[in-house]
C-alpha cells in the first residue's frame, strides 16, 4: 500500500488530526467493557456493540489479523456541549467521513475492520439479537465496544481531544491488510 498516496487523498477531507499506528499499540481491556456494560445504555441491543461483537480477546484476534492501522478525528462546534441529542446529531458527518476514507483504502487494495466512535445507528432499531444485521456493510462496531480505550490510543498517538469551549471530537480506526481476494492491476 502507498502511504503517500493515502496521506495526500486525505487532505481533500476535514480531518483534524491522524496517525497510523502499529496494531501492537491498541491496548485491549475489559475494564473499557465493563463500562459498556454498566453505563451506556446501547449495550446488548446492537450489532456494532457487546455483546454482538464478541469478547474483548475475539476482538483484540479480529483486529490483530490486520497489518496496521489508522486513528482519525474530526471536530464539530456544538451550542451547547451538554446537550445529548444535539452532540450525537453531529455524528452522522463523522461516520459518512468514516466510509469515505474506509474507500482510500480499499481503493489501495486493503481490506479494512472500520471502528467508530459510539454505537451503530443506522437503523432506528437494531435487528440484534433476532436476525442479522440489515447492513453489514455500512454498520461500524463502537471502538469502545471492542476494548479499546480510545483517550489513551489517542494519548499514545499525540492526537489532542479535549478541546472544550463547545468542541465535540468523534474518532474512527481503520485497521487494514493486502488484500488477497482481488488481482492486482
């Protein structure tokens, strides 16, 4: 894959601020699981979260399946940073941002794991746990969800997110590898 390549097409998007990381750097804990399970109330009733993604160790084996990765942000200004419903609503531009850049790299001939920040919304009801995800191709499993405490990845990578003063940042992670399905032009 042609870093440079990925690096120039994304300066055409509002990313604030990148890195690619080693796979080895993604620290996996249950305790960012825990959290899942006591505090959000999206657990257990997602495709893209616990317990539908699997344990933190089948999630740490999905991803160490990859070749590397790619940490991005992007900031919206919100009003009023207390107010739930207008800070997720901001999200919709992130995630379609997400599959944006998921496409640089498949366009590079990689396959991709994309991980978002927060849960799936793309269905105003989830299918889970009665039948399969409706869209597998656009649902993208929560960071979070996987055991991924997102500050310290974000920390360890020298990426700012505490930004205040109204500014919400949403993350995403693109694990990527060659593809071996698709012939090489």
């Amino acid at each position: 894959m042609n870093l440079q390549t990925i690096e120039s097409a994304i300066t055409a998007y509002p990313i604030c601020a990148y890195a690619f990381i080693q796979i080895q750097d993604i620290h996996f804990k249950e305790e960012v699981r825990h959290i899942c399970r006591t505090e959000c109330p999206r657990y257990g009733k997602s495709w893209s979260c616990p317990p539908a993604v699997g344990t933190v160790e089948e999630c740490k084996k999905r991803c160490e399946a990859y070749e590397g990765g790619f940490l991005f942000t992007t900031m919206t200004e919100v009003s009023d940073i207390e107010n739930m419903d207008e800070l997720l609503s901001t999200r919709a531009e992130h995630e379609k941002l997400t599959h944006q850049i998921r496409e640089l790299f498949q366009n590079q001939q990689q396959e991709t794991l994309t991980l978002s920040t927060e849960s799936c919304a793309v269905c105003q009801r989830c299918a889970w746990p009665d039948a399969p995800c409706r869209f597998p191709d656009r649902m993208l499993p929560c960071m979070e969800g996987y055991g991924i405490l997102v500050t310290g990845l974000a920390e360890q990578c020298g990426i700012a997110f505490l930004s205040g003063n109204n500014l919400v940042t949403w993350f995403s992670l693109i694990l990527y590898r060659e593809s071996h399905s698709q012939e090489r032009v």
